[in-house]
C-alpha cells in the first residue's frame, strides 16, 4: 500500500514517461508535511512543470532525472532496504544518473563519492556475501578468508589506544563516517574535548 504522496510520485512520473499527463495531475496538490521530505520536493517539482507552459532548461534536466533515476532508485530502495543492499543501491544511483550532461555528472559524481559508505570495502564484502550469484559469492568469500588471514598490524605493546596503529606504514583511508564532514567540521569536534556527536 503506497501513501499518497508516494502514489502521487509514481502517477506523475508515468505520466511524464509516457509524454500523456492528465489534466487533473497539474492541479492535484502534493500532500502537505510537517518536515522536509525529499519524496515531497520532487512530487512538488514535477507537479510545477505540468503548471508551466515555457520550463527552464533546468527544471527540464531536473523534471528528467526525477522519473528516470530518482523515482526507480527510491522505488528499489523502499522494496529492498537491507544493509547488504546498499552498494546495489549506490550502483543503482551511478547508473541511472549516467542520463544527465557531463556538467551536472561533475557535481553528483563528487556528491555520490562522498556519500558512498555502503561501498567502503568492509560494507561491499558485507553485501557481496549474499549476492544471488553462487560464483561472485564464492570469490568474495576466498577474499574475506584471506583478509582474516592477514592479521591487521596492531602494537600489543601500545600503552594507549593511539599506538595501536602505525600511521606511517598503513594506508590510510578516512574513516566513512567522517566523509561528509569538512576538515574544519572535524577540526571542531577534535576540539570539543571528547563531548562531540557524530
């Protein structure tokens, strides 16, 4: 069962797909929240392009990208929302994002780098463990197999959590829970005296 402004999204996109949209969709109203919700500005977007006789050229690249990556990645996300399905998801996104002009892939590639947690290697071996596919899961556990078999590199001897690692002979990656934070947002919190919420 699809709430209103769910089956609002999925009627207004078929509408616009199929290039035939009822009168009634231009003038029916999005439902109203009491917060923002991204399902909502979207619902709100496509509803404001059936009202206008002469669009922008942006409303037109936004107007397309809503029923050709947002909506079915939402639909696939709403249908398969497990943590093992994120990468999929992010894959997903990737994909049907390749429609839009090369100017506007420059921001949302940075965008989706940023934001890729579920394809941090940890979190895609998580997820390719339950891959329908017997010989992707197959390889995937002769990977986890031989990452267990290599020890991390810890100091047994550290007298403080800080020496448990040598940074000067790993490669470090940032940790994926601060991706989306600037350096001046981590520099903050690295000053709150141990009192920061991340």
């Amino acid at each position: 069962m699809l709430s209103k402004d769910q089956q609002y999204l999925l009627d207004i996109s078929y509408a616009l797909t199929s290039g035939s949209s009822p009168e009634y969709l231009s003038v029916r109203e999005p439902v109203r929240f009491p917060h923002s919700r991204w399902l909502t500005t979207a619902n709100r977007d496509l509803r404001l392009y059936l009202s206008f006789e002469n669009p922008t050229d942006e409303h037109k690249i936004l107007v397309y990208f809503i029923p050709k990556s947002y909506m079915p990645v939402w639909v696939h996300i709403k249908k398969v929302r497990y943590f093992t399905n994120g990468p999929e998801h992010v894959f997903e996104v990737i994909n049907s994002s390749r429609l839009l002009p090369e100017n506007l892939l420059k921001v949302i590639d940075s965008v989706i780098q940023r934001n890729a947690l579920f394809v941090n290697p940890e979190n895609l071996l998580l997820s390719i463990i339950v891959d329908k596919r017997d010989q992707i899961r197959e390889l995937d556990f002769k990977i986890i197999i031989k990452a267990k078999s290599q020890p991390q590199n810890i100091n047994i001897l550290a007298t403080d959590c800080i020496e448990m690692i040598n940074s000067n002979t790993i490669t470090l990656l940032p940790p994926p829970l601060l991706r989306r934070f600037t350096n001046q947002e981590i520099w903050s919190k690295v000053q709150s005296c141990g009192t920061a919420v991340l």
